[in-house]
C-alpha cells in the first residue's frame, strides 16, 4: 500500500497491457505522487478508491506497490 510516508522505488502497472515496470519516487503530497519511470517524469493522483493512477501519452498506469 502507497502512502505519504513511501520512498524509494515503486512497481508501476499499465492498465492495458498489465505490464510491470519499476519507477523511482521523486515527489509525494497528501493527493498525489510524482515519480521517474524511465526518464519520464509521471505524476499519479488518488482516485476515489485510494489507487494512484495516472494518463500518459494515451496509456493508462497505476502504481502497485512502494
């Protein structure tokens, strides 16, 4: 489970695909996450299930572990 207190490394899923890929932290606050996959910077929201996920160049992710 994310929460504010996560550092560290994190395991990102794409939603369509179901593939895994790890991703490093950089920023958290309270409703959102930013982290490093691959060079690209990618900022996860809490939706109203308290899942971050995010939209980038029409794929969709969500962060699975920290």
């Amino acid at each position: 489970m994310l929460t504010l207190y996560s550092n560290g490394t994190v395991i990102v899923k794409n939603s369509e695909s179901g593939a895994l890929a790890q991703a490093i932290l950089t920023g958290k606050t309270f409703d959102a996450l930013a982290v490093n996959l691959n060079g690209v910077p990618i900022t996860f929201k809490r939706d109203i299930k308290n899942h971050y996920i995010a939209t980038f160049a029409n794929l969709n992710f969500e962060l699975v572990s920290g």
